[in-house]
C-alpha cells in the first residue's frame, strides 16, 4: 500500500494544480485579447487533443506499464505551463492548452491501471477507486481558491510558472517514489450483475468489446456522466444568483465536491455489487437533473449536493467495475476508454447546452442522456474474466 500513498500524493498536488487554473484562465486569455467564443473553443479543444492520447495511452499503458506516464505527463505538462507563462497572444494560448490536452491524456489511464493493479480482491480495488475519487475531489474543491487567490497576490505570470515548476518536481519525485505492480490474478471473477458470489456465466460475446468482458454500450454511462456535468457547469454560471456574486456561484460549485466527498468516504459501499451502485447512482444523478428541469420545491443548493453524492457512486463503481471484469494485461486500454467516453462527454454536454438552451431546458438534456445510457446498460451482456482480482468474501 506505500505505493498508494505515494501515488495518491501525486495524484493530489497534480491535480490540485490542474484545478487551479479553472478560474484563472478565462480572465488570462481575456488579458490577452480573447474574445469569448475563442475562449469556448480553447476549452473545447482541450477536451478534444484527449481523445487521441487516450487511444495511445490504452495501448502504450498496458505496454510499457503505468509509472513512464504518470511521470513523463506532469513534467511535460510542467514544462508547458513555463511556456504559458510567457504567452502573449491567444492563439498561442490555445497552441498550448491542446498540447496539455493530448499530453495530460496519459494521466488519469496510467494512475487507475496502477491501482487497479494494486488491489487483491474486488473490495480492495473499489477502495482504491474511491481514494482515486476523494483525492480528485478534494483536490477540486481547494485549489479554484487557491488559484485565484495567487493571481490576486502575484499576478498570471508568477502563478503559472510556480505551478508549472510545481509540476516538474512532482514528475521528477514520482519516478523514486512510486513502482510499477503485476497484477494478483484469481480463479475467481465478479458476477458483475449480480451480489458478489459466484457462478461464472457462459461467455456472450454480442455486443462485448475487445477490452474483456466489457460490452461497448457501458462506456454510454461515463460519456453520460460527464455530459451531464458539464452542463451543470455551463448552467451554473449564468445563474442570476452567480452573475450578481463569485462568491454564491463558488458556494455552488462547492457543493457539488462537497456531496462527493460525502460518498467517496463512505468505504463501506465497496461491499456491493459495483454495477448495482452505477445503475443506482446514475438513476440519483438523472433524477436531480430532471428536479431541476421541473423546478422541483427542494433548495437548489440540496439538489447540488445530491449531485455531488451521486457522483461520488458512480465513479468508483464504474472504475470498480471496470477492473473486476478485465484482465489486467488490459487495463491500460480499459482505463484509456473510460477516459474517451468522459472525453467526449464533457465536450458535448455544454455544446448541446449553449445550442439548445432557448428552446429546451438543458438540465432535461442532461436527464434524457443518463438515462438513456442507463437503459443500454444491459447487465446480461457483461462476462467474467479469469485473471480479474477475486472478490472478498
């Protein structure tokens, strides 16, 4: 577990530092001539140059192991926030936040292959996946301040160089620090539709991807996660409440970390069936969005926190899941996938909601897109894998 710790150490000031930009880079580009339409379509094309250091992350992971680009990604990723520093027109700004995009690719893949690794039973890998969860999470809800409080104090320049450096030196420690596992393979795999004991199915291959036991219909459930969250994020802003004060709109968004860090500590949900907590969760999530679009009576800062909770399931759950029925020669690729869907996802969901919004409530979108993923569910077309961690009893 010394190599969790680490990991998760790294984990947390790389994101920390990632985080911390959110709220800054928009008045930086803003500083620099932006107009806002730029701005959108410099966000959009961060999530779009992940696509293809996903593809190359699955297959290079499970290749060459996790530990070369969990490294070589925050000290690249370093070393472009020295360049952004030094940025004086937008379009160089975009030139690097695509770079960081395909570069940060690698990231997240290589960090949830290793600990899928590290786990010895189903229970133990669900852990490790809520830990992944909770340091994101709360990495999340500290450092948008932190970033906009360094700004005020020392200016865009000086901020972006002190996480830049930041980065580099956490990349440089993560090659001493942190080693690559082998996987514990068992006889036994999870029964992903059902309770947790097992029976093996016979193998259905219809509808099941390259990946394992894994049909491609599943990866409509992260794709829906992350669409709805950005248009949550999207929405958020234009409040009126937000517009008229940063500090309610923070307060909002604050709310939503908060309920996933609620659930991401609730260790003892790890018990049950990982698909069950997905289904489950992803209904909360969809039933949340649907209160929003209807205006339900409850406060909205509740229904936030709902969402918040919902998500913290579902992440876990889905990554549990994920790893329970892969071989872990796969995981990299396993992983990568997740990463695209959730790539596209957050892509997608605040187009759909800048597009449609005067015509239709883009909370009823998000609503509409989780649960349609959640009826492509179909538990039956999962299969076990021998070499998956065997549960815990």
């Amino acid at each position: 577990m010394k190599t969790a710790i680490w990991l998760y150490l790294f984990m947390f000031v790389a994101f920390f530092d990632l985080h911390a930009q959110y709220p800054i880079l928009t008045p930086f580009a803003i500083s620099l001539g932006a107009a806002p339409t730029f701005i959108g379509w410099m966000m959009g094309m961060y999530s779009l140059t992940h696509l293809p250091g996903n593809l190359l992350a699955g297959h290079w992971v499970d290749r060459y192991g996790s530990k070369p680009f969990i490294c070589l990604s925050m000290l690249l990723a370093g070393v472009l926030l020295l360049y952004q520093s030094k940025v004086t027109d937008p379009w160089q700004l975009l030139t690097i936040r695509s770079i960081s995009g395909f570069v940060l690719a690698f990231l997240s893949p290589a960090c949830l292959a290793m600990l899928a690794k590290l786990g010895t039973n189903s229970v133990q890998q669900g852990k490790l996946m809520a830990g992944n969860g909770f340091v994101h999470t709360l990495a999340s809800v500290i450092s948008p301040a932190a970033g906009a409080l360094l700004v005020a104090k020392i200016g865009f320049t000086t901020t972006f160089s002190l996480l830049g450096w930041a980065l580099i030196v956490i990349g440089a420690s993560a090659f001493f620090f942190i080693h690559d596992t082998k996987a514990v393979s068992g006889s036994t795999a999870l029964v992903v539709a059902g309770h947790g004991h097992g029976t093996r199915p016979a193998p259905n291959r219809h509808g099941v991807s390259d990946t394992g036991g894994i049909p491609w219909l599943f990866y409509g459930v992260p794709l829906g996660l992350a669409c709805s969250q950005g248009i949550l994020f999207f929405e958020l802003p234009l409040m009126k409440s937000s517009q008229q004060s940063l500090l309610t709109s923070g307060l909002l968004f604050s709310m939503v970390s908060l309920g996933a860090l609620c659930t991401l500590s609730l260790l003892f949900l790890h018990k049950y069936s990982p698909l069950g907590r997905t289904v489950v969760g992803g209904f909360t999530l969809a039933l949340a969005f649907f209160g929003l679009s209807v205006h339900w009576p409850l406060p909205l800062l509740f229904t936030l926190l709902l969402i918040g909770m919902a998500k913290g399931v579902i992440f876990p759950a889905m990554a549990t899941l994920l790893a329970s029925v892969s071989s872990a020669s796969r995981y990299g690729r396993v992983f990568s996938f997740l990463a695209i869907s959730s790539s596209l996802g957050a892509f997608i969901g605040p187009v759909l909601a800048g597009q449609l919004r005067h015509s239709l409530s883009p909370y009823f979108i998000a609503f509409f897109i989780m649960m349609l993923a959640l009826t492509l569910l179909v538990p039956g077309k999962f299969r076990t894998n021998p070499d998956a961690p065997p549960v815990a009893e």
